[in-house]
C-alpha cells in the first residue's frame, strides 16, 4: 500500500497591506497547534502527466462530470503556475536562492519537497517557512484527490483500466486516508476574506505579488470545481449521495454541509472521493490563511 513519503532570511520591509475584518490576535503566531508536516499523513496520489494521460485517454464523454475532470487537471496545473511563482519569490525577493532546487519553467512537487527540506535543514522558523510545508501538503491532497477521482471514474464509467498503470502503488482502503475529526482543526481564509486582501494588497516584489493574485485565482477554481462536483452529486440516483436542498446554491461553502450527509451515501467511491475533496479544500484555505499571515 502506497503511503507518499517526501520526495533564510527574512523578507525585506517591502509589502503594506490592509486585511480587513481580520483580527490581529488571529495572525500570531500561537494561535495554531504545532505546525503538521505531510509525514503525518497517509495519501494516494498520481502524477499530473498520468492524470492528465488516463483524462485523455479514456475520458471521451460530454457530461458534467468529464467536464469536471477536465477542470480538475486545469486546476493542478494552476497549482503548480502558482508554487513556481511562490518559488521564484523565495529565491529572488527572499535570498533563498541556495535552498531552492533549479527548475525549468515550473516547479514540480518533488523540486518544492526539496526545498522544504532545504528550509528546514536550515532551521528556518519563519512564516515563510509555515506557508513553504502548509504548501506542500496541500500540493499533496489535490493529488489525493486526483487520485481518487480517477478511481471513482474508473469503477463508475466500468472503464477496462489497469489502475497501476496510473497510480503510485496500490489505493488506500476506504478511510485510511482520512484523519480523524480532531486532528482536523486548521486556521483557514474564506474566500471572501482572501479576495478582500488581494484586492486592497500592494507591494514592490513582483513574484509575491503574482503569487498573491495566482493564489486568489486558484481560490476561485476551486469554488467553481466543488461547485461543479455539487451539481454533479445532485443528479445521483442514490438519495443519500445527493446534497440537501440548498447546498448547491451555497457553491464550495455548502461542501462542509455536504460532507456531513455524506456517510449516507451507498456507493462508497463517491463517498470516498467526496471526503478527500473535504481535505483538499480545506488545505487550500488553511494555505490561503498562512499566505495572508506571511504577506502581514
């Protein structure tokens, strides 16, 4: 069973910014449990190269949910654009240029392990340093739920997939992969919230700023996937996988609604799916919390 392992200085006085309705207390730095690390944490994943291979390969359908798939491997690409931008910040606006491994054009998940290591090695404590390894699990639950997106088309399309030809090792049995309630907790920006700040946000170093604007970007492809995913729930023959009324018209905001009727669901794929997108989303707004105490 596959269990994905690992593959300073401080910035200059240069960013000014208004964060509005958002209380100070909130950005210390004791207001958070001990910072988690992707070790922590057991996850399915699989490559973007073969994600977007097996959509286009085998996704040949016209309907709301290979739309959705095809969204979502828009969406990882996003992601990357967005930690490459995050990355260019650290090696040319931070000085970290010695941490950060050489790339090309885009950063790819094991370079931006690398650099985390790097960081941490180096016995960097700052907010930088939080929103460097918050990133990287996030990076990994969108691929933790690339991953079991394609399970789920797979069983639910009754396609003739060898899913080792996609996945790194075998799949996570259902659950195991989902943390329990508690350990759960995270600190996290709406989107409202995180929207106010890019609009009223300036600064002088260009890749924090173009990472800024690709992080408000990305907040909203994922408003419109989840949303995607709601409306795709809601045609579900199966009563308890459906969403209850109203939550579709509350977008990515009624996901925690959806989540808490979702044990009900009888086609455990889904269900499955449905709970890992939960830990996806909810990565992308505790990052989105620590973007906005770092740019503070």
């Amino acid at each position: 069973m596959h269990r994905f392992k690992p593959i300073v200085s401080a910035i200059p006085a240069m960013v000014m910014l208004v964060l509005s309705g958002f209380a100070a207390n909130e950005l210390q730095a004791g207001s958070e449990s001990p910072l988690d690390h992707r070790d922590d944490y057991q996850m399915d994943s699989i490559s973007g190269g073969d994600f977007r291979d097996y959509i286009s390969t085998h996704i040949q359908e016209n309907d709301s949910w290979a739309h959705s798939m095809r969204a979502f491997g828009s969406f990882h690409n996003h992601m990357h654009e967005l930690m490459t931008k995050m990355a260019r910040h650290g090696a040319e606006e931070r000085g970290d240029a010695e941490h950060v491994p050489a790339f090309s054009h885009r950063i790819s998940g094991g370079q931006w392990g690398q650099y985390r290591q790097a960081l941490e090695e180096a016995e960097d404590d700052s907010a930088w340093y939080e929103l460097v390894r918050i990133t990287e699990i996030m990076h990994d639950r969108v691929h933790h739920a690339m991953a079991r997106s394609l399970i789920r088309d797979r069983d639910a399309r009754g396609r003739e997939v060898d899913l080792h030809d996609y996945l790194r090792g075998e799949a996570l049995d259902h659950g195991e992969g989902i943390p329990a309630e508690d350990a759960r907790r995270l600190s996290n920006a709406s989107l409202d919230e995180f929207r106010e700040m890019a609009w009223r946000y300036d600064a002088d170093a260009r890749y924090l700023h173009e990472s800024i604007q690709s992080m408000i970007v990305f907040a909203h492809l994922l408003d419109d996937l989840l949303n995607q995913w709601l409306v795709y729930g809601d045609s579900l023959p199966a009563e308890g996988c459906r969403p209850e009324a109203g939550v579709k018209g509350q977008r990515a905001a009624g996901w925690q609604d959806y989540l808490s009727t979702i044990d009900d669901c009888p086609d455990a794929e889904w269900r499955e799916f449905v709970k890992v997108a939960g830990l996806m989303r909810d990565r992308i707004h505790h990052m989105m919390y620590k973007m906005r105490v770092y740019s503070q």
